[in-house]
C-alpha cells in the first residue's frame, strides 16, 4: 500500500539550532474482516534530504547526480546507507528501515523535497 505524507518545512526552523527533525510512522498491517495491527514503528531522520536539498537550490539545474547521505549506525534503524540523489530534477531519497517495537520487519520509503513555489 502506497501513502502520501506531507511534512511543511518553514525555512526559518532551518537555521535554528539545534535542529532535528524527524518524522515517525506507525505502520499497521490491513485486515479485511477485523480491526488492523500495529506492526510496528519507524522513525525517519529527514534532516539530511532538508540539508541536501537546501544546499543545491534548485535541482533542474543539475543533471542526475548524489548530493547526500544518511549513514546507517547504531543510533538508526537503516538497514543501508540512505543516498540522496538529484534524480530528473528532483530531489529524491530512499530509506531501507527496520521496524521498531516489534519482533520483525522493514519499511520501505521514498522521500522527494518539493520547495513550497511548486
């Protein structure tokens, strides 16, 4: 199942410090007959796509081409290295996480920076 959300960045929380952001996820299984499980939690850094993205400005002027990382380390649930790329002009990261308070599982996300002028 694909889901959109949406997060609103104000530039000026850009250079307030110290500035974390991030986005946590509950994710639930889908149940036809009965209520849905949780299936677990998943918290999402998405300080380096702001950091990355801010840094390039506007991305259609770049060709395709990585801009950033978020490494994974035991202070993150990453299964891999999170690339952050410029990718058609547009600023795109994917994330590989382990689910948390849960015995297993992973999620998937793709993130894509869109300046509040588009």
């Amino acid at each position: 199942m694909n889901k959109f959300l949406v997060f609103l960045i104000c530039s000026w929380q850009l250079f307030a410090l110290p500035f974390v952001c991030y986005a946590l996820q509950s994710v639930f299984d889908h149940d036809t007959f009965s209520a849905d499980d949780i299936m677990g939690e998943a918290e999402i850094d998405i300080q380096p796509l702001i950091t990355s993205a801010m840094a390039f400005g506007d991305p259609e002027m770049f060709g395709n081409m990585q801009i950033g990382k978020w490494l994974k380390s035991n202070d993150n649930a990453l299964i891999d290295d999170s690339i952050i790329n410029i990718v058609d002009g547009k600023v795109k990261q994917e994330i590989s996480l382990k689910l948390q308070n849960v015995e297993s599982g992973e999620l998937q996300v793709e993130l894509e920076w869109m300046p509040l002028d588009q």
